[in-house]
C-alpha cells in the first residue's frame, strides 16, 4: 500500500513540519518514505508544499504529481492542486482561511476551520498540527506512536511545545464535520 500526500500553504504555516512529522510517524511504523519539501525564496509568506509518501515498498520517486490526500491552507493551493488528486481521494481544507467549497465530486471532502480552532486553543501557530491530526483519521493511521514522532521533529529547546503539539493533533483526529 502506497499513499501520496501532498500538503500545501503559505509559507510560515509549518508545512514542511507537518510533512516531516508524517515522515518520522512512517519511518517509526516501519514504513518506507520519501519527504520533498518546495518552497518559494521567500520563505514566510512565500508558496510552501511538502510531498510526502508513505509506502510498503521502495519509494521509487519523491515527485507526487497526483496525491491521493492533499492538505490546502490557503487559496492558491487549494486552486493550484485540486484537480490534480486522484479520483477517490481526499482533500482537507482549513476553512478558516479558504472560503470557496471543492468543485470535485469524486473525492472526498473534508472542511476543518484548523487555524480558527488553533487561535481557540491558545496555540495559533498550530493550525497544521490540527489538520494533520485530521488526516491521520481520515487515512486510517495508526495513532500509537504520535508523541515518539513528534519528540523526533520537535527540537531540544523547543521541547515545551511537545505537549501543546499532540493536543493539537488530538484536536484533529477528535474533530468530526
């Protein structure tokens, strides 16, 4: 089993985090993987994605032309990438920040107001950790080796955020349209 995931934003909004914890949690599982990170030169503010692929076997290219899950933050994103899911796919979108509904029929669609939920929860830089909760219960991921993961890609001296981190991916898997 191989799923593409490609999640896409604004730079700032830990895209590229979010992809690499998704990393860790495949590599951790035993999974094989490959994370390519894109970003604009300018960093913050900038266009940010990160595809991600998890898999049972080799990984033979990091390039995901067709996700089976894409992750929209913003607007350009969610224009930018929508037709390109596979039919039958998934598509997460922080209806906080995008306010247009998917024109696809044949994927499934999921609206989650991440970042307005992250602000309500004290923690408004977390708005990518809530959605990546969601789209670990959307794709049926495992849930019991969230905190090994996030302790791989959250720093030493950021190592106070760990706790406000796994709430908020316990925000998303708990979150139900």
């Amino acid at each position: 089993m191989t799923t593409q995931i490609l999640l896409a934003g604004f730079g700032g909004q830990g895209i590229l985090f979010a992809g690499k914890f998704l990393a860790y949690k495949g590599l951790l599982e035993g999974k094989q993987l490959s994370w390519l990170p894109s970003y604009g030169p300018e960093m913050r503010g900038g266009t940010a994605n990160c595809s991600v692929i998890l898999s049972d076997d080799p990984v033979g290219s990091p390039i995901v032309s067709t996700p089976d899950v894409l992750v929209a933050m913003n607007l350009p994103s969610l224009d930018k990438y929508e037709d390109a899911v596979v039919p039958g796919g998934i598509i997460i979108v922080d209806s906080t920040l995008i306010e247009r509904k998917v024109k696809r029929t044949d994927v499934k669609v999921f609206y989650i107001p991440a970042t307005q939920m992250a602000q309500a929860m004290d923690a408004p830089t977390l708005a990518n950790m809530i959605i990546t909760g969601k789209l670990m219960k959307e794709c049926g991921m495992r849930t019991d080796n969230i905190e090994d993961s996030l302790k791989k890609v959250v720093s030493a001296k950021r190592a106070n955020l760990l706790e406000v981190n796994l709430k908020a991916i316990n925000t998303g898997i708990e979150y139900n349209d």
